[in-house]
C-alpha cells in the first residue's frame, strides 16, 4: 500500500462543499479541452453496442470516489474515444447494491464499475458472498492514503493520546464507519495495533461520516489529506495521522501514525472493472483508454493536488494486485476475527 507500488463548513455547508467540488470538475473540464492528449485506441477496435458506455460509481455524487472517476472519466471523453463514458451513481449497502447489479450485467462492454477494497471488506466481513473475483479487471488507477481525522471537541490531538483515551474508556470511542467497508476495516487494524475497542457508529459514505465528525456526532472517522487539510485549516476537525511510510508533501506537518507508534499502511486503491465474461478485446480497449487517461497532465495535475496518487496498472497487473491486496486483507481479518471461513 505504498506510494507508486500500488500496495495495501459546517454542517450547514454540507451543499456548500458539493457545489465547490462540482465546481471545480467543471473547472478542469476547460483545461481536458485544451489538452493535447490524444486517444491512440488498439489496432483492432472492440465490438461494442452502445454509443456510451456505463461507468457506474457505487456511491453517491461528491464523494472522493466519485471525484476521481468524474475527472478520468471526462478525460477519456474528451479524446473521441468510443464508447463515451456516462457516470452513474448507484449507492447504497456499502457499494455492493451496484456491484449486485453490475455483476449480473451483460458482459459485452457497454458497463464498467468503480472499485476499491471495499469490495474485499464487506466480503471479508461477511456482507456478500462475493468479492473482487466476480469481476474482470481492466486497470488500477489511484492510490489515496488515509487519515484518522476528528472532532474540533475530541479529548486528544493526535494518536498517542487517542490511544490512551481508548484504553480509559474502551467502548466508548465513537468512530463514524461505513459498515463492513475500508473506512471500517481501517479502524479495526488500528484497534489491533493498538489493544484498543471502539465504538462503531454506521454511516452510507464519505459524506455522511463527515458530517458526523464536523457536527460531533462521532468522535474519528477515516478520510483523505485534502479532506483533513481543508477543514485544519478552518479549525473545524484535528488530524492525528496518516497512514503512510513517510510523511506527506501536501501536509508534512502531520506526523505518520507509524512515528506515533501505530504500525498501520493503509489507504484506497481505485480500479476500475466490468463483468466477468467480457471479451478480452473489450478490455484491451478500454485499458488502452484508461493508460492515455492517467498520462493526462490535467488529470495528474488534479491527482496530485487532491493527495491522490496515480498507480496505473493494465488488466493483468490489476488482477495481480487484488490477488495480493486480497490476501493481504483476509489475513488481517483472520487475526482480528472479522473473517470466520
């Protein structure tokens, strides 16, 4: 889960905040106008049906996720490629209500899915009885490290405190999560690192969770830099550390949970993949569209200022990453007793 090796406001402002992210992928789509990039597709062009294609996102608008597909996305778009891609959200039970949907899909092209570990998690956690195996892999895109942010209120500004408030009140600590998803699985391992138990306190996405912290409904939650940066500096939640190696250019004031004793890596990979049974073609296809996409300078451009990090990989070497970020998690929920198989 490190960097470049793809591995493991108010509340009252909460339409604010979605306007200025909307906003923003509006901003960038005069810049993908200007861009020279040009689709170069593969020698032989794919058979595909439709005239635009379905990227479904499993979450809901405005979200990180949904950030970073609008962007690639329009990307593509902008290079003629065929077929166009249309984001579609369907959110809803952690990300598996569109994973249900797409994985009954016809495998002929015209649908492609978002995914993260998330759809290792809720497996893991026993909330569906399939994970990232269901699907055919066409390419890893990004990597964002997370952050255990909280409340302005909470009893402690960085993780050695928390910990040590944990462990005076075990139980007790309110930690806004997706269940059964990363936003949880995170927050397990740190309980395992730790000798700690928390209180888990469920929420649909991102947004959700967010809210909850800025309005002190929960006293943690998991979410990215930028997040953190943006709303330390309105002075309206603390960031107590991310989860990386080394301390991050965006924020290098804010110390690696690992230097405050909390041995934890952690982060979203976000690929993109479509039923299984899709032609081999099609995938070489779309692959090609998205290796173009990721060499965007306006897309590396967004990437780098939303603390995201590109990781593309083709289809084979997405697979072979979810393979061992697979095994990488299931051994993790074995020790903690998440996964009973």
């Amino acid at each position: 889960m490190l960097r470049h090796m793809g591995a493991l406001k108010k509340v009252s402002n909460s339409q604010g905040e979605y306007k200025e992210m909307k906003s923003k992928i509006l901003g960038l789509a005069a810049a993908l106008a200007t861009s020279s990039v040009i689709f170069a597709g593969p020698a032989v062009a794919a058979e595909i049906p439709c005239s635009t294609a379905k990227l479904i996102v499993p979450w809901a608008p405005g979200g990180d996720t949904d950030l970073v597909f609008q962007v690639v996305a329009r990307a593509i778009n902008e290079t003629g490629f065929k077929p166009q891609l249309q984001i579609v959200h369907i959110s809803g039970q952690s990300g598996n209500k569109a994973a249900k949907e797409v994985k009954g899909s016809k495998p002929d092209g015209c649908t492609l899915m978002a995914m993260h570990e998330s759809q290792v998690t809720t497996y893991l956690a026993g909330r569906v009885d399939f994970t990232w195996d269901a699907f055919a892999p066409v390419s890893l895109l990004t990597y964002t490290p997370s952050v255990l942010g909280a409340n302005s209120k909470a009893p402690f500004d960085d993780m050695k405190t928390l910990v040590a408030y944990a462990k005076k009140n075990p139980s007790k600590l309110g930690v806004g999560v997706t269940t059964g998803s990363t936003s949880q699985f995170f927050n397990l391992v740190i309980e395992d690192q730790t000798g700690t138990e928390f209180k888990y306190i469920p929420y649909e996405g991102t947004r959700e969770r967010l809210t909850a912290i800025l309005s002190h409904n929960v006293d943690v939650g998991e979410m990215n830099i930028l997040t953190a940066k943006q709303y330390i500096k309105e002075g309206s939640m603390k960031a107590l550390g991310i989860a990386t190696e080394k301390r991050d250019p965006l924020m290098p004031e804010l110390p690696t949970m690992k230097e405050q004793g909390v041995d934890v890596i952690y982060g979203l990979n976000r690929g993109v993949v479509a039923p299984l049974g899709t032609p081999a073609d099609v995938i070489k296809h779309y692959e090609a569209a998205f290796a173009v996409a990721m060499k965007n300078p306006a897309v590396v451009k967004h990437m780098d200022d939303a603390g995201t990090w590109i990781v593309y990989k083709d289809a084979a070497g997405y697979k072979s990453f979810l393979e061992t970020s697979f095994a990488q998690h299931l051994k993790v929920a074995k020790k903690i007793g998440m996964f009973k198989g």
